[in-house]
C-alpha cells in the first residue's frame, strides 16, 4: 500500500462526518429541553434524571427500553432502507398492521403443541411475506403508473386499518372485552422464558435480537451486494441508472418490499412480543417514529440502532417526569425539536465545515511556516500525514513567537 499523503486528507479534514451532525442535532434538542423546562420553573437536570430513572433504573426497565426500542430499529431501517433508494416510505404504520396481524392469527390458529423451533421461523417469515406484499404493492404503483409512493403508502395505511378492524372481530376477537383480540398464550409469543427471568419480567424478547440481525442484513445488502450498489444507483440518479442498463422499475419494486418486510417485523415484535394483543381502531406511531430514528441516524443501521435506543429511553422515561411535576409532552416536546434540528442537518453540516475548513487553513498556515524555516520546499499536498502534523505542531510554536515578538 502507497503512504497516505495530505492530498487525500482535506475534503475527510474539512467536512463534519455524520455523527457530529447527529449529535448536534441531539444536543439542541436536549438544550432546548431544558429550555422549555425552565420556562414552566421546573429543574431541568431534575427532569432529565427522571427520564433517566424511568429507562434505566434497573433491570426491568433497562429490558422494557431495548423492548420498546426493537420496533423502532426496524421501523428505522425500513424507511433507511427506502431512503436510500430514493423513495420516501410513509407506510410503515400500514405494514407494521400486516405484520401484527398474520402473526396474531396465526398464534390463534396454530396448535401450541407445535415446536418453537418451527413455530417461529414460520411466523417471520410469514409476517415478513405480508409486509412485503404490502410495500410491493406501493413499489408497482410507483414503477408502472408513476404513483407517488408517500401518495399509495399512506392509502396503503388506511386500507390495512380497515382490515385489521375487520380481522380482529371476524378471527380473533377477546369475547370480554369486544376492541381487543384475544391475549395470545407466551408460547406462542416471541418472549423466551431465560429473557423474562434475566430482566425481572420486562417485555424484552427475540425480537430485539433479530432487530440486530436486520442491521447487519441490511448493512450487508447495501455494501456488499450488486443488488444494493444498483439500489443506492437508483437513488442517487434514476435516469443514469437506467442509462447503464439497470432495471429501473425492477429495483424500486424490490426496495419498497423490503422495507415492507421490515416494517412488518416491528409489527410481529410489538403486537406478538412486545404485547400480546391488537386493538382495533388504533393506527401504530411508531410508523411514523421510525421517520425520526432514520434521519437522526443518517439511514446508517449502526446510527439507526444507536438512534432508536436513545428515542427508546425518551419514551420509555417520559412516564416518570410526572414525580416531578414536570408534563410528560415534554419528552415528545424534545423528540420533535430534536427531529428538526436534524431535518435542518445541511445548516448544522455547513456550521461544523465552516469550522473545520478553518481549523484545517490554520493548520496548513502553521506547517507552512515551519517548512520555510527548514527550508523544505516540498508541497504540502505530498507530506504524509505524520510530516504534516509534526510541521503544524512546530509552525505554531513560530507563529505564536512571532506574534509575542510584535
């Protein structure tokens, strides 16, 4: 390998990589946060330890936050995934209904005494078979009739509203109470007895683990295979894209069902592990949640994982701030400034640019100075980076000598 010069190092010196944008996104949404606390004269660092308390006081409440967290991966990598093609999948909450409901009745309709070694293989793969129908579905109106995906997604939505509205009584009905279906036995649920045990009872359950399987899934699909480089190809331009001979309306058709497919694991973790019951009439936020998780984690899975735990504890720890007199919108108060803050990411990208390029000038000014001291007149673009950074270090010292001497 050929040593690595300052050539190849401005633009990497010069630009905020993704995560100091996240994370500055997340910083004024906290600050401001405290800000909307201290206006209702409330302590703020009282608040926040509260939210804290509520999530991660101890073991249960730890497995309830990666509980509640495990919908909002996949949802997050559902609309990563979309993204990142191009596509824009606001439907998430319609698939997560798909999902739900195949799993619901088939926990209602296959015998307990089936091994849950094939039970539950069998009822991902047939949740993940409805949701991808569903986002096949939007990716067909978009490839052949040119149906704005964020236009068929959120009928889509509705349309599985209705069904689940009419499955949940026609198949799956709780006799005593007549909005809900029947609770489903555990055995028949994604929990496992060792987790329930090991978190004093939360609702964590194998779901959270195949959340992280999904994030390397879909990690591997977009680096590693020709299916995603002509995906991302796709996104990036659809008309240079059909130009090098990919399949188009191919690629936009396979995307939207995967993202489907994604969407309706959320569903099969929050309604057959997570809970145990559907509710009629009531259409999943986390849907539109996971937009959130997906843009504050760049539509990266690591950023998205890390992303969702962290919406998670918000959530999850909301609940305790009443002990402090402090409203519990307050959470949602500070997920909603957090998300724009991240959707204004080119401002917070061009603030933190702003400041590197700066940093970077200085720098190349420092090491400059050192050279002409030494008399080296090499480029500054040819030194490795080590030479680069030892000239810096010794320019600097010249330059604050020589405006000491003024």
């Amino acid at each position: 390998m050929g040593r690595k010069t300052v050539q190849q190092k401005p633009l990497e010196a010069r630009k905020a990589s993704p995560l100091v944008v996240s994370l500055s996104a997340v910083f004024l949404g906290i600050a401001a946060g405290c800000l909307f606390i201290l206006c209702i004269g409330k302590n703020p660092f009282a608040g926040f330890e509260r939210i804290l308390f509520g999530a991660l006081s101890n073991v249960r409440r730890i497995g309830n936050t990666l509980g509640m967290s495990t919908q909002l991966i996949l949802i997050g990598l559902s609309v990563a995934f979309a993204f990142k093609t191009g596509l824009f999948n606001i439907g998430a909450s319609g698939q997560m209904l798909m999902g739900g409901i195949t799993g619901s009745i088939l926990a209602y309709y296959l015998p307990l005494s089936m091994p849950r070694i094939i039970y539950i293989p069998m009822v991902i793969i047939a949740a993940m078979a409805a949701g991808a129908l569903w986002g096949f579905l939007s990716g067909l109106l978009k490839a052949k009739f040119n149906v704005h995906e964020v236009v068929s997604t959120i009928m889509l939505n509705w349309i599985a509203y209705w069904i689940c509205y009419d499955f949940i009584p026609r198949f799956i009905i709780d006799p005593t109470i007549s909005v809900k279906s029947k609770p489903i036995e555990t055995v028949h649920t994604l929990r496992a007895d060792w987790l329930t045990d090991l978190t004093q009872f939360s609702t964590l359950n194998y779901g959270f683990f195949l959340a992280i399987a999904m994030c390397f899934v879909v990690w591997f699909i977009l680096q590693k295979t020709t299916l995603g480089f002509s995906l991302k190809a796709v996104g990036s331009n659809r008309f240079c894209a059909e130009y090098a001979g990919i399949r188009v309306t191919r690629s936009i058709m396979i995307s939207m069902a995967i993202a489907g497919a994604l969407a309706s694991l959320a569903g099969l973790t929050y309604y057959c592990g997570y809970s145990n019951i559907m509710e009629m009439g009531k259409m999943p936020n986390e849907g539109f949640d996971g937009i959130a998780v997906a843009l504050l984690g760049n539509c990266s899975p690591v950023g998205i994982f890390f992303s969702a735990i962290f919406f998670g504890i918000l959530k999850m720890g909301r609940g305790s701030l009443a002990a402090t007199g402090i409203p519990t919108e307050i959470a949602d108060t500070i997920i909603a400034t957090i998300i724009y803050f991240t959707a204004t990411n080119v401002i917070l990208a061009s603030f933190w640019n702003r400041i590197f390029h700066s940093r970077f000038e200085k720098k190349e000014e420092a090491a400059a100075a050192a050279m002409k001291k030494k008399g080296d007149h090499t480029p500054v673009s040819s030194l490795t980076k080590a030479q680069f950074n030892e000239y810096a270090k010794e320019g600097r010292a010249l330059l604050k000598e020589s405006k000491e001497g003024r």
